[in-house]
C-alpha cells in the first residue's frame, strides 16, 4: 500500500522567468530564463512527497507523445507512476508559466486533461488521497478514497470557490490547503481571522492557509496556528502552494503535530522558490531539519 496517491491534472510547464518588466497587450518583454519541467500540482505534490522518503503515486492521464519524458522524470524524483494513464489520441496538457520572483501567470492548454474523472476510480490503494483539481459537486470522497484520509488543493477556479455547496463539500474531508485568495474568495471574507472562523463554523476543521510572503496559518479541530515568512531570495515561484502541501503531508503522515506540519510546510513552500519550477526547488530532508 502507497503511503500518499496524489490525483490531478498533468501539465507540461514551459517556464520563462527573468523579466524585466510585465508585458500590457501588444508588448513584448523578453525573459532571461527558460526551462521545461513537468507541472500541475498533482504532479508538484507527489515529486515532494516522494523526495522525502515517502512512498507516493500520481494518479493521470498524459498524452503517449511525451509520457516517456514524464515518466522518466517522476521515476526520478521517486514517484510511483503505475497509476498513470497513457492516451494514444491526445496531447498532455500544456502550460506557458510567466513568471516573476514575486508571482506568475499561466496560459493553459488542458489536453488529455478532461479525461481525468473517468480514472479516479482507480485512486484506491493508498492510506492517503490528495485530490489537486476541484472535485465535481456529486463526488463522494469516501466512495473514492475508501478508508484512506483525504484532502484537497483545488486551485484558481473560481467557479469551484464562489459555489455556496464548497464549504458543505470540505467539511467531508480531512485537510483543506487553500490560498489566501481562493480562502477569500470562498468564504466572501478578507479578514484572516474572519475567514478562519467562517471556515469553522461551517465545519471546516482542517485548514491550511498559504499567505504567501506573510507565511501561513492553520486551522486544526478548533485551535489555530501562525508561520511567519521564512526569508529566501526568490527566483521563480511556480508550484510554491503543492511544494508547502507536499511538506505538510509529510510531516502528517509521521503523526508530527499540526503546528510542526505547519512549520515544514512553509519551509518547503518558501525554498521551493529558489529554483526554477516546483520540482528543482524542492529542498531535501536534510535541509528542511
């Protein structure tokens, strides 16, 4: 049995960073830096897990054209990749990330992607599930999961965060990792305090909240926690949120306490910014202590 199954969309990133200025419609800005490595944050997540000695699968559907490259890469890092599905008809997905060393942006081409919820059935087999991807509305976690734990990354989709049925939905599950704008945006708050408390009141009781350059904060069966900013000079930030995820996850499943999770996770996610993509950057367990 894997220790972690991590489920979601796989991406191609194609990476420029270096910018000197952020190009307005029309412009051109030229970037100082390039690389090509494997995104999404299913696959972001797992590379960590996997790096820290855990044993940990992806679970996704890439297209044949590159799946030799990707999978290569993943076995790399450690990732257990017999879950993946290989599709001879279509491309893997692909995403240009411009990015600079305070944030990024993404033009997103979804590929074989759409095909990922007809695959989740296999996500059995794991004492942990982590879903990176919004979970449509009629989708049982236990029916998927078992009796493994579960949590959930959904990422900028604001469909997903602005529907009233999203906070009824997390309260099923057992670890929430949103951004603060996504927590914003799904609790109609701005306030951390207030959007931790909207969370608990809706009984949302696991909530691990990125703030970015402020750090992080926890929610956890009723008690909260802070992490300051850990100082790093950041040089591309693409993945920082599934690397500050893989960090937690790790720390949890040894059965470390919430505000040590808490403090490894914004470790992983603050180094992780020191190289470019969200795999290089992934700090080893020797530096993490």
């Amino acid at each position: 049995m894997m220790d972690a199954l991590v489920a979601g969309e796989i991406y191609a990133d194609l990476i420029l960073s270096g910018f000197d200025s952020w190009p307005q419609p029309g412009e051109e800005s030229f970037a100082s830096e390039f690389c090509r490595e494997i995104g999404g944050g299913a696959a972001i997540t797992a590379c960590g897990l996997a790096s820290l000695g855990v044993h940990a699968g992806l679970l996704g559907v890439v297209g044949a054209d590159d799946s030799e490259w990707i999978i290569r890469r993943l076995r790399q890092r450690g990732v257990d990749t017999s879950p993946l599905e290989i599709d001879a008809t279509e491309h893997t997905g692909l995403s240009v990330a411009v990015s600079t060393a305070q944030d990024r942006a993404f033009f997103t081409y979804r590929g074989v992607n759409h095909r990922f919820f007809d695959v989740l059935g296999k996500a059995g087999g794991a004492r942990h599930l982590h879903l990176a991807c919004p979970p449509p509305w009629d989708l049982n976690p236990a029916s998927v999961a078992g009796k493994a734990t579960v949590s959930l990354d959904v990422g900028w989709h604001p469909s997903w965060l602005a529907d009233p049925r999203a906070l009824a939905w997390l309260s099923a599950i057992d670890i929430f990792f949103p951004s603060q704008p996504e927590a914003a945006l799904l609790t109609s708050e701005t306030d951390l305090e207030r959007i931790l408390q909207c969370f608990r009141h809706a009984g949302v009781n696991r909530v691990a909240l990125k703030l970015g350059s402020e750090g992080a904060a926890l929610l956890w069966d009723g008690k909260t926690y802070f992490a300051g900013p850990h100082p790093v000079t950041p040089v591309e930030t693409t993945g920082a949120g599934d690397c500050f995820n893989a960090g937690f996850l790790y720390a949890w499943l040894r059965g470390e306490s919430p505000e040590m999770c808490l403090h490894k996770a914004n470790i992983c996610g603050a180094l992780s910014t020191e190289a470019c993509g969200g795999i290089e950057g992934f700090p080893s367990l020797e530096r993490i202590l």
